[in-house]
C-alpha cells in the first residue's frame, strides 16, 4: 500500500477529532438561532460568546474587539476597504508591499480603481520587510499600512510590532494578515501594537468557512454587511455558531502546542539538510531563521513545479509549488520574484509545510523520493543538459 504524506498544511489542514466533536451538538439538538430572546436560542448563544471570549483572551484582545467572518480572504477585504473607506477625510494612500496574499492584493487593486493610491514596498532578498521602508512610504495622507506577519509561500515572519508602532507615531491604522502566523506562532495583538488582524480556521485544523477579523477598540472601519445586527451591527448574517466554536477549539489546541513546534522544526530542518545535501543546484528561498517552523520553500533549477507536484502525487505526497498552478496563469510565483529570483528558478518551486500532524517516517519518505523525482526530471529537460554542458566546458 502506498505511504501518504500530507506536508500541504500552509494550504489547509485536517480537521482535528476534538474540534469536530465540539461541533457535533449544533448539528443536533443545539440548532437555535443566537439571536433569539428564547431559551432554544440561548442555548446557541452561550456557546458563541464563550468561542468569542476563548479567542478574545488566547489573542490578547476584548470579546467585543473579535468579529467571526467565512473566511480569512473575506476578513483581509473587511479590512482594508472598511479601513481605507472610513479614512477617506484624512486621505487615500496605503501602504502594502508586493508580496502580499493576493487576498490583500486583490482588494487593494479594487482600492486602486476607485481612486486609491497604493505604494508597494519592497522585499529584501531574505523576505524580510525593512520597517525604514515603510516609513519612507509614508505621506501626509496616508490612512493605512497592511503588512503580513508571515508569508504563506516562504513563511518569512514580519517585523509587524515595530511596523505598528511607526503607524502609530504618525497616527495610521496598522493591519496585519496572520492567516499563516496565528498558531504556528505566538501572536498577542496587544504586544503586537496592531489595529486589525485578521486569521483562518482552516489553517490551524478548524473547518474552512470560518475566520476572524479583530478590530481593537475605536479603530475605524466600515460595517461589512448590513443586515440582522449581529457581530454587534458590522456583519449582518446568523453566525455559524459550530465553526465558530470549532475555531475557539483549534485556537486553543494551537496555543497549548506551541512549545512543540521545536520539533517540527527539528523534522523542518532536517529534511532541508537533506534536500539540499542530496540535490545538487537546489536552495532555500527566504530566511531560514526568521522563518515559521513548518515551512520550507525550495528551488531545483531546470525542473518545473508543476512537474515535481504530479510525480510526488503519484508517490503518495502531497505539497505546492510557487508556480501559479491553480489558476489559468502561467505566471511563476509573484512572492519569489519579490524577492529576485529569477523567473526560470521560480518555476522551479516546491513548498513542503509540515506541521504537528507529521512524522519522522514522513520525512524519511520525502528525502527518499524528491531526489529520484528531480534527477529523473532533469534527465528529460534539455536546459539541464544544455546547462550541463556548459559547466563542464
């Protein structure tokens, strides 16, 4: 039977046994809505104002700062267009930088096209954002900064208490996307220094659907959805009471494991090692130190990502490639090319994303078949040979 191996956790994550038992009730007998004055509606109520305060209190934060969304994608556009549209009075420039989940990307180029100005600082060659840059980007109108605390390709983590505290010196709203942080490492908004900070259930074994947006006290942000009143008046809709309390849940079994992600940056590490001992013309992208533990991004010159991708499949392994291979461009990675890798070497990307789930046999069998795969690639590639060729003259 062939071994499976799941080191795509950057993109989603299994769903934990005792987040999905929490949720099992409301699918039963606790089916009223929250919003309700009765006692069949209470009885969903208390369950999600205990969710909220669990959440409030594992991030540092008040209950009434922490608003449930669908998603993470949905709670970055919260953000940002909420932020920049309540701002207008003060101003219409923003400041990001162009490595950015293209959630935020997205939504900035929506910001764009109805009159905004953005400024896009750059990333060092490590994937590190200087903090001197984004204040050098800030003007006189200026309302917001939205920097990520850690990349979802390279997993670089982001001076984001230092950037928040010069958004707070020339009084501009700091927002940070911590989809891929929240859980893989401490995250206390109040230490942080951040206005807003949005994170997903899915990346950290709760359900997708679900994410949080914090809003800290008196920041302001446009309502999202107009409707019932519920998420005190800033997103209408009846809450998704089984998944908020399945984030609580996951959200909790994340910050109690904390401690052990020095293992999975044991395993991280030596499956970098390894890797980079056993396939010659191969490095990491991003720094390796101010990096989250799971995460390795590595470029295997001459091959293609989406090649490596399908031949790791067939051996039971499951990762992701810098390469847009999920949609209908053809494009390499935007956050590689940030940080000046070549368009040829970008094509040539791999992400594994370990995480708690994963074991010292897994990594045995990735060392043990990647090596074959790409050997077995470059052999077919006529730029490797040609590039060969060249070496040895």
């Amino acid at each position: 039977m062939k071994r499976f191996v799941y080191a795509d956790n950057a993109a989603t994550t299994q769903v934990l046994p005792e987040v999905r038992d929490v949720m099992l009730p409301f699918f039963g007998d606790i089916y009223g809505n929250p919003s309700s004055a009765y006692s069949k509606g209470a009885e969903a109520a208390e369950p999600l104002k205990a969710a909220r305060e669990t959440i409030a209190t594992l991030l540092g934060a008040k209950p009434n700062e922490i608003f449930f969304t669908a998603s993470g994608s949905e709670a970055d556009n919260w953000a940002i267009k909420g932020a920049a549209q309540s701002n207008v009075k003060k101003g219409r420039h923003i400041i990001s930088s162009k490595f950015e989940h293209h959630a935020v990307l997205h939504a900035l180029e929506s910001l764009e096209r109805d009159g905004f100005e953005v400024t896009y600082v750059d990333v060092n060659p490590s994937g590190v954002i200087d903090p001197a840059d984004v204040e050098k980007a800030i003007r006189p109108d200026t309302t917001l900064i939205a920097i990520m605390m850690a990349n979802n390709e390279i997993g670089t983590v982001q001076p984001i208490q230092e950037i928040a505290a010069i958004g707070k010196a020339h009084g501009i709203t700091t927002f940070t996307d911590a989809v891929q942080a929240v859980g893989n490492m401490p995250v206390n908004v109040k230490e942080l220094g951040v206005d807003m900070l949005a994170f997903s259930g899915h990346k950290i074994h709760a359900p997708k659907g679900i994410g949080v947006l914090y809003i800290r006290t008196g920041t302001r942000c446009r309502t999202l959805i107009d409707g019932g009143g519920q998420e005190r008046g800033r997103r209408g809709g009846t809450e998704n009471v089984a998944f908020c309390v399945a984030l609580a849940k996951a959200l909790e079994i994340a910050t109690a494991r904390l401690p052990q992600l020095a293992r999975v940056k044991a395993m991280r590490d030596r499956l970098m090692n390894t890797l980079l001992d056993k396939i010659p013309y191969s490095r990491v992208n991003g720094d390796i130190t101010a990096r989250l533990a799971g995460n390795l991004n590595m470029t295997f010159e001459c091959v293609e990502g989406e090649s490596l991708l399908m031949w790791l499949d067939a051996s039971g392994i499951c990762a992701s490639t810098g390469s847009a291979c999920n949609s209908a461009s053809l494009e390499p990675s935007h956050v590689l090319l940030s940080i000046g890798v070549p368009v040829e070497h970008a094509h040539g990307s791999l992400r594994f994303s370990l995480s708690h789930e994963n074991t010292e046999e897994d990594v045995d069998h990735i060392i043990a078949t990647l090596p074959t795969i790409v050997q077995r690639l470059r052999d077919m590639s006529p730029l490797y040979n040609s590039s060969m060729a060249r070496i040895k003259e």
